[in-house]
C-alpha cells in the first residue's frame, strides 16, 4: 500500500467575510466572540494570545459529551496571521494551523491550512467542522462590531 503524503491530508478552506480585517480578526481571537461561533454548544473559551501562549476551548456537546481541543501559538502577528498548534483531548497527535486574514477593503479574505492529519478521513471530518464554525464566524462578523 502507498502512504499517503501532507499534500493528501492538508486540509485548505478559503472564505471571504463581508467585513474589515481587523473584526474578523479580533473575532478569531477574542473569547467573548470565538464563544459565539467556533462551537454552537456554549463554549469555554481561554487564550493566551502571543507565541507561546496557550488556548483551550471546551463545550458539553449534547448526545456526545464532553469535547476540548487545545494548544500553543506559534505565530501572532495582527491582524493578519496566526499559527498554532491543534489537539483534541485524548488524542496524542498534535495538527497545526495557519490562518491567514487578507485585507480586501470592506472585506476580508481569510486561508486556512490545518496540517498533520494521519487520515483523508480524518482531514474531511474536520474540513466539516471547520466550515460549520466559519458559517456561524459570517454571520457573526456580517451582523456585529467585534470588540
């Protein structure tokens, strides 16, 4: 059998946000904001947001439990990158994740890689979930004035 290789379980998603840089921005990482679109089942959200610092958001998912996934940024520079680790509680491996908000006016460009998956499965299944956390981050940044 042939392994598979990054490029294979790299997850990309693009998406353009009908508002300015900086709020998309500051929704990404301030708590009171990340609170309202990253999980719909009322988050806990804490960040330390400089390289090095830490983020664990938690939420009780009804019918399933308990979910977490924490980390460490590597990278921090607003508004307009951020990299950092990403682990599921329970699981040993670690992914990353690059988040690029590209300033296009009234509106924002952002590109996100999530690296390190071991499965196309598993880089689809988050792929999932990464769109259905940047549905709700649209109508956030649409509706709002983050911050």
């Amino acid at each position: 059998m042939i392994g598979l290789n990054s490029i294979e379980t790299t997850l990309h998603v693009t998406r353009t946000f009908a508002a300015p840089r900086d709020r998309v921005f500051r929704a990404w990482t301030d708590p009171a904001a990340l609170a309202t679109w990253w999980w719909p089942w009322n988050p806990k959200i804490a960040i330390d947001l400089r390289p090095g610092g830490a983020y664990r958001f938690t939420a009780d998912r009804p019918g399933a439990g308990a979910l977490a996934v924490s980390g460490e940024f590597i990278e921090v520079d607003p508004p307009e990158r951020l990299v950092y680790t990403f682990g599921w509680d329970g699981d040993e491996r670690v992914t990353q994740v690059a988040v690029e908000f590209r300033d296009l006016g009234e509106a924002t460009e952002v590109v996100l890689s999530h690296t390190g998956f071991a499965t196309i499965e598993e880089r689809d299944n988050h792929e999932l979930g990464w769109n259905d956390c940047l549905d709700r981050l649209r109508d956030l940044v649409r509706a709002t004035v983050v911050g």
